[in-house]
C-alpha cells in the first residue's frame, strides 16, 4: 500500500470517537498521522487520548501539533510551577 498523509483535528479528549477513527482509517508504518492540536479539554478522555497517542505513535509517523488548549495548559502548568518554586527557591531564572 501507498503511504498517506492523514490529518485529524480537535480531538478535545474525545477517545471513543478517536479510537472509532483509528480504526476506520487503520494506519500503518509506512502512512504519516498529523494531529492538529486540541487533543485535550471538553471531552471525557483527555488522558485516554494522550496514551492513545502515544501507542500510536509505534503503528505510523506521528506528527502532533500543540493547540491551543495544549499551549494554555502547558502555559497555566509553568505559571503554577513559578508561583510555588518563587515561594521555596532563593533565585529564580524565568
């Protein structure tokens, strides 16, 4: 079979409905799988999605794109992170 370059977007933690697309679409070694940002939020499987993920990424080439429900999480993850290291650290490099 030829390779595919094959694009899914705004999975939002939606795992049934991207398990269901994987499936149908049963990509291989040769095909590549772009993922276009918005893995997580609103869905009931945001971790699901994140595992699923990642076992596919031994199947075909996966290339995840960051959303921006990614980027404001990573963003919120990194500013939570400052405000507790500000409270115990006696420097700190931004």
């Amino acid at each position: 079979m030829a390779s595919r370059a094959i694009a899914i977007g705004d999975i939002h933690g939606c795992l049934d409905a991207l398990a269901a697309l994987i499936d149908a679409i049963g990509p291989g070694p040769e095909d590549t799988l772009v993922t276009l940002g918005d893995h997580i939020d609103r869905g009931p499987d945001s971790p699901g999605v994140l595992d699923r993920l990642i076992a596919l990424a031994g199947r075909c080439r996966l290339v995840p794109l960051l959303g921006d429900h990614e980027t404001t999480r990573a963003r919120w993850r990194w500013s939570a992170t400052r405000r507790s290291c500000l409270g115990r650290c006696s420097t700190w490099a931004p």
